[in-house]
C-alpha cells in the first residue's frame, strides 16, 4: 500500500454505470443548466454539489464521485432522455476507490492512489473506468452471439439440419458488426485521450489504469471472438445461398419437365394415334 495512512487520505468513491450506447452531451448541456461544468470537451464534467461530481462519456458511461444514492437516481433519470440504446435490465456497474495525498501514486483494479487530483485527473480515472464497462456490456453480447452460434453448430451436428434463416444470421452479423464499429471508434480503446499526450503525468496515470484494468488484453480477446464469429458466420451464409442455389436449380428442372410434359400432351392433342 501507498506509504501514507489511509486515514490521512482523502478519498473519493467513484462508481461507473453504463446507461446506453450514446449520450448526446450537447444535447443534455442545452437542456439541463443546474449543475456546473467544469470543462467543456470529452468526457464532460459537472459538480453537482461540493465534492461531488458526475463525468459522462459520449459513449453511455457515467461516473459518479463521493455522489448518494439518492443524488445518483435523480441524475441519471435527468439523463436518460438523451441516452440512446438505454435499458433497464442494464447492470454494468465499477467502482474504484481513489486515495488523494499519498507520496507516491500506484493502481490497482479497485484502488487508486493519487499525489493530488484536479480536473484532467477525474477525466481520465472516470474515462478509462467508463471503457471497462462499456467493455463489459460488450463482452457479454458477444458470449450471448457465440452461445447462440454453438447451439446452431450442435443442431446440425446431431440433427443435420439447419434451423436457422438467412433474415436472423444477419441481424446476428450486424449485431457483431456493431460491436466491432463501438469498441473501435466510439469506445476509442486503441486512441490515447488529448489530455495524455499533453501532460506526461497524465500519461502515466491513464497507462496505469488501462494496465490495472486489462483493456488491451481484453479488447484484444474481444476482437478474436468478433472475428471467430463473423468467419462462422459467413461460413452459414454461404451455406443458406448454395441451399437456395440447389432449391432453384430443382425448380427449373421441375418447370422445364412440365413444359415438356405440356409439349407432348398438345402433340398428342394434334397428331392422335
């Protein structure tokens, strides 16, 4: 642990929720003018009362430090108007207990110690939190898609056939899709924030968090199982086409033996025997 007692510490409890897939922060910005922002870029953050503080990512994350639970529910009911993709089975939850005052500064997956803390600091704690549980969100619907995609592989397995159609494999190409297009651009997981290439000390802080939280090793898993999926994936497409291709084939057969069929009956009909 950190040389200082913790008693000497001043400590702040920061819980991180995922509300959705985006927040528009303009949009909240313009609507709701009772807190105060303490900056004006991303991750945007407001003191809701002395010591308290809410930071919202674009991304659906928000962290709160040192906020009641009451206070919590309030903001994020405020915020839930200008939250797309929200909803009320979403139960990805971090919390971190940040130390300010020690002598020297270390991070661990739930404990962080800080020499001293200001606004850049809560904006990288806060943005590299709301990562990991945006991260969480997504690392489930993908174990959902490949839950979904073993059971297919065991279907034909034991029965041979494919009870699936080609509208559903592609609704689950476009949900792995739109992971792969989140945790890329919206999430910014291979992107350095602006405020680490500006302050080396601010680097070392948000290096520290990504390697106490495991984002690369995680997104880099991640990605595995996206593109495992999308191979199998195109691999029953394919599958669905050459079936449709054989089903079309036969109906052509069919239609061209019944055209043929016609051609003698009139023969028939005109040259009787």
């Amino acid at each position: 642990m950190a040389p200082k007692s913790k008693s000497r510490l001043k400590k702040f409890r920061v819980e991180t929720c995922y509300l959705g897939e985006k927040i528009d922060l303009k949009r909240f910005q313009e609507s709701v003018k009772k807190y105060t922002a303490l900056n004006h870029d991303h991750p945007l953050v407001l003191k809701l009362v002395d010591q308290e503080y809410a930071v919202l990512t674009k991304f659906g994350a928000v962290s709160f430090w040192n906020v009641e639970r009451p206070l919590i529910k309030e903001f994020i009911k405020e915020i839930m108007p200008f939250t797309r993709g929200s909803r009320r089975d979403y139960n990805y939850v971090d919390t971190l207990d940040v130390h300010v005052g020690a002598d020297r500064e270390k991070a661990t997956f739930e404990e962080l110690y800080l020499k001293n803390l200001d606004v850049e600091k809560i904006k990288i704690v806060s943005y590299v939190s709301a990562q990991s549980v945006a991260l969480d969100r997504y690392e489930e619907e993908i174990d959902r898609r490949l839950d979904k995609l073993g059971r297919v592989v065991e279907n034909l397995k034991s029965s041979g056939k494919a009870r699936f159609d080609q509208k559903s494999l592609l609704k689950q190409v476009g949900h792995t899709l739109s992971v792969k297009q989140n945790t890329v651009s919206s999430l910014s997981l291979l992107d350095k924030p602006e405020a680490a290439w500006e302050r080396e000390e601010i680097e070392r802080l948000y290096d520290r968090l990504r390697d106490a939280y495991e984002l690369r090793d995680r997104f880099d898993i991640l990605n595995e199982k996206i593109d495992f999926l999308s191979e199998n994936n195109t691999t029953l497409l394919n599958y669905i086409s050459s079936q449709k291709a054989n089903f079309l084939e036969i109906v052509v057969i069919i239609l061209i033996v019944i055209e043929i069929v016609l051609f003698l009956l009139e023969l028939f009909r005109i040259f009787p025997s």
